[in-house]
C-alpha cells in the first residue's frame, strides 16, 4: 500500500483540483474539456501557486488508458448506415476541407520557418474538430435537431478516420527513420486497410450474432467488463500488428456499434470514459508550459487565426459543393473551428515517437484551448453572418447557389452506373481480402499442420482440400452472377448495346481474379505445372458454379453479415411499422401484359420462357380468353391476345419491359392498367374474380422447410404457392434464391389463392 500511496495523493489531488475547475466552467458556460486542461496547468510543474505533481509517470499511464476509452466511444457513435445516408454531402465537404485546411497551415508553418515534416503534420492537425465540444455546443444552444448538425457530425467522423490514418502513419514514419519513402508509406496504408477490411468483416459476422446468442445471460456488469475486454484485446491485437492502440480501439468501438447493446454498453461506459478521458486532459494541461507559449506567441496566433479562417471557408465551401444551401454551409462552418482530442492524441504520439518537433504539442494545446474557448460565441454568429451574406451577395451569385430543400440532381438520379461500380469493387476488393488471408492462413498455419499429422504429398493435398473448400463460397460470389447486382446488370445491358462490352469486362474481371486463387492454391501448395493448374483452376471453377452446397453456405454468410451490419437501421424500420399489417408486399408492384398476335412467344410454357429467373419477376396469373390460370406452374402455355399479371419490384418490372423490347418478343404492358403495389392490389376488390392472399409463414423447428431449400423441398409445389420474400430478424430478402437455407424462426412470404392456402393450413395441421 506504501508504494501505492505516492499515486493515489497525485491521483487524489488532480481530481479534486479538476471538480472544482470544471464547477467554475459549468458557471461561465464553458466545454469541460477545457475546465480539464486548466486543471492540468494548475498541477503542473509549471505553476507554482499550488501544491504540483513532479512525478507525471503514472498520469502518462492513465492518460494512455484515457485515449483508449475516447476512441473507443467514439467508435461506439460510428454508424456505418448513418454514414452511408450522409456520405455524399459529408464526404464532399470532408475532402474540401481536409485538402484546404492543410495546404494552409502548411503554408502558414513554412512561412513560420517550420521543418517540412512538423509544417505537414502542423496543417494535417488543424482538420480535426472536437466531437465531445460541437455535440456539448449543440446540446447548450439547443441546435441538435437542426438540419445541419447531421452533415456536421458526417464531417467530424471522416476527420476522426483520417486522425486514424495519420496515426499510421506516424509510427511508420518513426520505423522506417528518415529512409522513409512514398512507396513504404503506401504499403502501410495498405497494410492499414487490409487488417481493418479483416476486423470489419469478421467483427460484423460474429459480434453481433454472439451477443444475440448470450443476451438472455448479460447483465450491465458482465455486459460493461465483456465490452472492455473486447476493446482492450484489439487494441493488443493492434498493437502487435504494429498499429496504434487508438486505432485498435475504435475499430472495436465501431464493430460493437451496430449490436443491439450499443446504447446500453454507451450508457455504462460513460463513467469510466469521463474519468479516464478527464485524467486524459488534466494530462494535456500539464503539459503547458507559459514559456513556450510565450516564446512561441505568434505561431500560435497564426495557427489559430488559421484555423478559425480557415475552417470557416472551407467547411462552408465543401458543403456547398455537395449541394447544400449557404446557411446550412456556414453553420457546419462555425461549429467545425476548433480542434479536438484527436490532435492531442496525435501530437502526443508525434512528441513520443520523435517524428514532430518538442514545440508542436504545447503550440496546438494553447490553439485547442482559445479555438475551444471561442467556439460558442463563433457559433452564435453563424445565423448573423449567413443573413448578411444573403442580403448583401450579388443577386447573380444567389442564383448559382444552392436553395434551401433543393436536392442536387445527382441525388434524385443516381447513375446506374455510378450503383454499379460501387457495387462491384466494394465487393470485389472485400472478397479479395478475404480470400488473401483465407491463402495466408492456409500457407503459413494450415499447411505446416498437416505436414505434422501426415506424410509428403499427401498432407499438401489435405490442406489445399480444406483450403478450397474454405475459400469455395467467397469464390463462387467473386467469379458468378447468381447472387450479386443481377438487377443492375440486367437494366444497363437492355438500356444499348454499347453497356455490352464493359459488362462482360467486368464479368472477366471477376472470374479472372477467381481463377488467380484457385491457381495460387494449386501452384504453391500442390505444385503444378502453370498450364495444369490453369486446367484444373477451370475444371474446379465450373465445379464451383454448379454446386448448391457453395452457394447455400454464401447465401447464408451473406445473411447474416447483413443482418448484423444494418442491425440498427432494420430494427428502427420494424418498429415504425410495427402497426403496418403488411409491409413487404408494399416493395412489390403488379403489372399487366398482353403478348401480341406476332409474338414468337406465343405457344411456350412458362418453364421454356424462363422469366423468373432471367428477369426475376414472378407470374401471378394469365389469362387465355376467359380462362384464368392463376399462380401458373412451370407447363403452363401462353398464347397469342394472352394477358400476364407480374409482379416484382420496380427495377425488376422495367428491366423486363427493357428486356422484351431488346429481344423484340412482342409482349406489351397495358397501358390502360396503371402499375400498382402488390398490397394495393389485393386490397382492391375490382383487380379480378380470383382471390389472391399474401401470408407470412413462420418457420419453426417442426417446419418442413426448416434446414432445408425451396430446391430441395417440395413443400410449396405441393400447394402450388410462389415464396416473394424472407424476413430474419428485422432482414428482409425479395425474392429469395432457391439454394437459401431457412432457419428457425424466419418468416416465409408467400402468396396463393384461397384454394392454396387452404390446402396449405390443411398440411400443416396434419
């Protein structure tokens, strides 16, 4: 206890000291950050009108421990759908900002006299905002549900990642010593993005799902120790991959935000984060020394004059460029001119590693402390400003602006292109991570193992086996077209013939990079010879394409990483139309066509036209003259003057009018019918003498269907009904694939006649 008791007197002392500041700050309306970091200054050696720590060691220890807990929480506020939702105008005015800000303070530290190397970490640290200040400010003003704030927080996330980023940097730089080059710290940042693609997928997969299995058992206590110790572990797993523990905690902190448990975890977090992050800023203060201030005095008015500027001008013109009009720009403008606990966290670093010079920490603390000071009166004047700048601009220059509810064009007509390419190099370059570490764990763990339990070739053979049917799903989904964008591909192929081409790029692109791995696996753990391994990467490619048991076990991965990743934003959709008696049938639109006299189609069944799976619409009726077929089966004929009713969604009903119109087949829409949703309907009495009904089966463990597929089980041919759509959870899947395995607890759309359903509740309760 007596060697305990130096630390607990400093301990004991800064609390204290800091209550008492931070009183005095919640009086004047000041951020409590800063109420921290006079604490700091007041027990630091460098005031000497109180009682001061001289032994800063153990305060350096928990003031670590403190920007675990800050990254971590601002991990847990890291919303990947919300981002996604904002991205555009966020990303826009992030990248504005993020190159403006830093080519003027590097301008401003060059001029100053600063090294190159502090100059581009000097401009580099002026983007990043305080998130704690502008949420604290916001909640003072009363300015949280405004507009604005939404892109704001969108902004101050992209600053916090490129805060990650140059962490990374920072400890390559450090390794590597002056010998550093372009093409090393390229590598690291590749290295960087291929461990978070790693974390991101695998922590998404199997948290979430984890924590679901166990909630019945969680209570706050085991659910606060079990969070923890999930941060503190990336941040080992971090470190010894040779990343910053920062980065390894809110990498966790992001991964645990899309779990059910995020706001409770947030919610018993927050003690410990204050008081490890409050320890964090007392440090900070300590580190504040009035003669470096004063010596340097200028820089530090520079800088801050920059930084308010600078902030104000390019925040402003970032949002404007994404489309948003000049008061909402502006007042993402005056609530981003401060900086934030990141920059603290990354001179620190900078200080520690002796990549910045000594003087860069206490100059950007003395800038955070008066940018962080003014910030509330900065924000107050947003409005007062934006009003003279509208009153007084050219009324030319008001005209090429954005207006307030205006949507950019981009918005409201989205390329399908643009959907596309998106689409597909997300997926391609998350598969070819995946499958780059599937190869590296059977290279360097699961082949040295088999070499200890078998004999010579035989174990290469064993490993490579396991190997590929390991990589087989995530294969199967790079290489085909059975589970990915079908939709798109078909619109843009049947919009003109010059999308030809690059589509089947694309589609070599794929299968080539497929074919690289299978080949890789026969090469460097078989042996073949290049011309046999490219013979059997075919072979094993066109095995893999046939097979059902790759696509059920992606189909299943894909799920649930769904599932997982969206979890918030489904569940919120669920609970707004919690009273909605049937709101899948509302994706779903009905249309009507008749197939002219001069149709080749005429006299095909519906399993020879192959519409379903060609264009993924389904056939609910036709009709021959009088004669009504309703849910047709496969043998069912059309015929010249005959009448389809289809159904799917919107993209898949037009891509089949693009289809029909490409291959000149003659079938027209009814342009006498108006194109409804499915659940308008059967809501209408007049749409036929059929009656049809949409039911949402649930599927227990006594379910014929549980465990198994619509391919393999003839549950529904037997009644003749059509499955529209799954939901698990709060996951909805249209259209679900004929290889997807159902699960306990899933519920099955289905749709039939009355006829059907009574034959299908018959078989259920036999």
């Amino acid at each position: 206890m007596s060697e305990l008791a130096p630390l607990i007197e400093d301990l004991a002392f800064i609390l204290v000291l800091a209550g008492i500041v931070t009183i005095f700050c919640k009086k004047f309306n000041q951020p409590l950050v800063l109420g921290y970091i006079l604490a700091g200054f007041f027990a630091s050696p460098h005031f000497n009108l109180l009682p001061n720590v001289v032994d800063t060691a153990n305060i350096t220890v928990w003031s670590d421990i403190g920007v675990i807990f800050i990254l971590f929480n601002l991990g847990l506020d890291f919303n990947f759908a919300k981002i996604k939702s904002i991205g555009g105008t966020a990303l826009i005015a992030a990248v504005t900002e993020l190159t403006g800000i830093t080519l003027l303070g590097y301008a401003c530290a060059r001029l100053l006299g600063w090294q190159p190397i502090d100059s581009f970490f000097a401009g580099a640290m002026l983007t990043m905002s305080s998130t704690a200040v502008v949420s604290k400010t916001f909640e003072e003003l009363g300015l949280l549900k405004e507009r604005f704030t939404q892109f704001t927080f969108g902004i101050l996330v992209l600053e916090d990642i490129s805060g990650i980023i140059m962490m990374v940097m920072l400890s390559t730089i450090a390794a590597a010593g002056a010998a550093i080059s372009g093409t090393e710290m390229l590598g690291s940042i590749g290295e960087l993005a291929f461990f978070l693609i790693i974390c991101f997928v695998c922590g998404i997969f199997f948290l979430p799902t984890f924590f679901r299995k166990v909630s019945r058992y969680l209570t706050s206590e085991t659910l606060l120790i079990f969070s923890l110790g999930l941060c503190l572990s990336m941040v080992v797993l971090a470190t010894k991959m040779g990343f910053s523990s920062a980065l390894g905690a809110f990498l966790m902190g992001s991964l645990l935000s899309g779990t059910a448990f995020t706001e409770t975890t947030k919610k018993l977090l927050t003690p410990v984060k204050d008081l490890f992050s409050g320890i964090f800023f007392v440090s900070v203060g300590m580190m504040v020394d009035p003669a470096l201030i004063i010596k340097y005095a200028l820089p530090i008015a520079v800088l801050t004059a920059a930084l308010i500027i600078g902030k104000i001008i390019f925040s402003s013109l970032g949002v404007l460029l994404a489309g948003k009009d000049l008061q909402t720009a502006l007042r993402c403008g005056f609530s981003l001119t401060q900086l934030g606990e990141i920059t603290f966290i990354v001179a620190s670093i900078g200080a520690a590693l002796k990549v910045t010079s000594d003087f860069l920490y206490p100059v950007f603390v003395a800038v955070s402390v008066i940018s962080i000071f003014l910030t509330p009166s900065i924000l107050r004047h947003a409005d007062k400003i934006s009003g003279w700048l509208l009153r007084n601009l050219p009324a030319r220059l008001l005209r090429l602006l954005p207006q307030p509810d205006e949507a950019p064009a981009s918005d409201e007509q989205r390329s399908a292109w643009k959907e596309l390419l998106q689409s597909y190099f997300t997926r391609l370059t998350v598969f070819c991570v995946i499958l780059s570490f599937l190869a590296y764990l059977g290279q360097s763990k699961l082949l040295p193992y088999c070499h200890r339990l078998f004999d010579g070739y035989t174990a290469d053979i064993i490993a490579a086996v396991i190997l590929l049917l390991c990589m087989g799903p995530f294969l199967m989904a790079v290489m085909f077209q059975r589970v990915a964008h079908t939709d798109l591909i078909a619109s843009l192929w049947f919009q003109k013939p010059a999308n030809h081409l690059p589509i089947f790029l694309l589609l070599f692109i794929k299968i080539a990079v497929g074919l690289f791995f299978i080949l890789s696996v026969f090469t460097s753990i078989l042996g073949f010879s290049k011309f046999i391994a490219f013979a059997a990467a075919c072979i094993l490619a066109k095995f893999i394409y046939s097979s059902e048991y790759f696509v059920e076990r992606y189909l299943q991965i894909e799920a649930q990483f769904m599932i997982n990743l969206n979890a918030k934003t489904l569940a919120a959709q669920k609970k707004h139309a919690a009273n909605h008696p049937a709101w899948l049938d509302e994706q779903l639109h009905v249309k009507r066509y008749r197939v002219a006299a001069t149709s080749l189609c005429g006299g095909k069944s519906l399993k020879e036209l192959n519409l379903h799976r060609r264009y993924n619409v389904f056939v609910l009726e036709i009709q021959n003259g009088s004669q009504i077929l309703p849910i047709p089966s496969g043998s069912a004929a059309i015929y010249a003057g005959s009448q389809l009713l289809l159904t799917g969604t919107p993209r898949q009903l037009q891509n089949f009018e693009l289809a029909i119109q490409s291959y000149d087949m003659q079938i027209l829409p009814l342009a006498t019918d108006n194109q409804q949703t499915l659940h308008q309907f059967l809501a209408d009495p007049k749409h036929g003498s059929t009656s049809y009904f949409c039911y949402a089966m649930p599927i227990d463990r006594h379910s014929p269907l549980c465990g198994s597929t619509l391919k393999k089980s003839s549950y529904l041919g037997k009644v003749n009904c059509l499955a529209l759509g799954l939901e698990r959870g709060n996951y909805t899947h249209l259209n679900p694939d004929a290889s997807f395995i159902f699960q306990k607890g899933d519920i099955l759309w289905i749709i039939g006649t009355q006829e059907m359903m009574n034959q299908l509740f018959i078989s259920e309760t036999i």
